[in-house]
C-alpha cells in the first residue's frame, strides 16, 4: 500500500513529477514513511488521535540519545513507530497487548490502516490510467469495479 505513489509515478499511472513531490501536500519531497508517519499535514488530526502519545515518548527517549541529525533522529523515530524493537524482544514480549513496543506497533498499523482508503482515492483522483485493481487497498475493490461500470 504504501510508498506506491513513486511506483506509479515511473509507471505513468500518475505525473512523473510525483517521483519526488508529495502529490497528496505538494510538498517538493517524495512520499515516504517518515513523510507519511510525521510531517504530512493532512494526517495531522488522525496522528494527534493515534500516534502523538508515542511519537513524544519516542522522541524523549531518542533526544537523550548523543547529539544526531535531525534527519536520523526522524528515522529513528520511525522505526520505533514499525516496531524495530519488537525483532529484539522476547516471544512473550511481542504477545503483550500492554507493552509499549506492542502498543506503539498496533497504533501505527491502525493510523497507516485509517489513511489507506483516502490515500487510495487520492490518488486514483490524479491518475492518468486506471490503476490495476490488484495494486488497490484491500476492500477498495468493490469501488474500483463501480468506477469502472459509470464511465
């Protein structure tokens, strides 16, 4: 699902500018997780909802670290937010619901699940050629269909 905006860019499905220019804020910087995850301002509200009470927790711990750019303190970050920690915890770590690890993981899934369908319409709004049903969200499928039947 994600990061497909440069794949359809150096496809044709969409303007090649988007190779490296969000085309969801027109930032002049390409989509990417860390984009997606902490700086794309239409996510803002649902990242407040979701993610804000890990990506501050996180960004305590990672600020004590030694001094680093800020570039590799976001990408740190980032992988906190994807659960880098889990592939270093225990199995009974990663069954538990209540640690922050887990909890940080499971938060992140649901705020990149909760932006799939807009992200999805988005793009199929700047498409020059119908996007292939089987590179679309799980779910969305039904809607590919109807688009296609109305044209």
């Amino acid at each position: 699902m994600h990061l497909k905006t440069r794949r359809y860019a150096k496809s044709g499905f969409i303007e090649k500018r988007f190779i490296e220019e969000c085309p969801f804020c027109r930032n002049i910087a390409p989509e990417t997780i860390e984009h997606m995850l902490l700086k794309f301002s239409r996510w803002q509200a649902l990242r407040a909802d979701i993610l804000a009470q890990y990506i501050n927790i996180y960004r305590a711990q990672v600020a004590k670290k030694p001094p680093l750019l800020s570039a590799s303190i976001s990408m740190r970050l980032v992988g906190k937010l994807l659960g880098e920690e889990l592939k270093l915890s225990s199995t009974r770590i990663r069954k538990d619901p209540t640690v922050l690890c887990v909890k940080t993981t499971l938060a992140t899934a649901k705020f990149l699940n909760a932006i799939a369908l807009p992200r999805y319409l988005m793009l199929n709004s700047i498409r020059l050629v119908p996007i292939p049903p089987n590179q679309c969200p799980p779910g969305t499928e039904t809607l590919v269909s109807q688009r296609r039947v109305n044209r």
